[in-house]
C-alpha cells in the first residue's frame, strides 16, 4: 500500500510540474536600452530546445539547454557566430527572470510567455 501511495504521489508531482514550452517575449536590458526579443521553446523532460530571434539586431539561433529546479539554462547551438548563453528562474508569476551573457558583456532579461493563438 505504501508503494502505491509513493507512485501516485510521484505522477501527480511529474503532472504538476512546470513547463517553459511555448513562445517568450523577452525584454533584454543592453547597453543600447531595453530591446524586445523573442524565444520559441520546446521541452523534453528536463532537455529544453528553440530559436532566439532578435528581432533584426542578430540573426535568428538554435538554442539548446535545460530546465530543472525551475532554473533555465540555454546557449546558441552549433557554430553560432555570436555565442549567448541565458540563464533565468522560473518566477511564482509565471515569468523568466535572468542575465544574458555575450561577447559585449552580461545583460538582464525578463520574459513573459505569449497567448497561443489556437486559444479561444
């Protein structure tokens, strides 16, 4: 019986638990002023892929890491010319807050996921 109660309790800890799939408006704090980008994830159990796109100051770039503990961690994947790494916590409010770290240096970011537009 016991067994039984700790699998249980196991499923519906793994239902409950938090996702970051989906797209993210981004706010990045550069040494230009605020700048809007955006984040496109997908999630695998902990493996967290996608596409950073900045809105024209950068190419677009593949984005590979992790989530765990509620803690995002991302860089540019393949030969990326411009090597980013994010690293961000999952907040109570749903939002991503974090530092973005490039070649001109480390800058804050906040994200707020965007509506699906299939939601009606």
């Amino acid at each position: 019986m016991k067994t039984l109660i700790a699998i249980v309790g196991l499923a519906l800890a793994a239902a409950v638990a938090p996702s970051i799939a989906g797209t993210w408006s981004m706010s990045v704090d550069s040494p230009h002023g605020a700048m809007t980008t955006s984040l496109e994830l997908k999630q695998d159990d902990t493996r967290v892929t996608g596409t950073f796109t900045s809105n024209g100051h950068l190419p677009d770039m593949k984005v590979e890491g992790t989530f765990k503990d509620g803690v995002l961690k991302l860089e540019t994947a393949d030969d990326a010319e411009h090597k980013i790494t994010f690293q961000a916590k999952l907040l109570e409010d749903g939002t991503l807050s974090g530092v973005l770290s490039m070649e001109v240096g480390d800058m804050n970011w906040t994200a707020k996921r965007m509506e699906s537009k299939d939601k009606r």
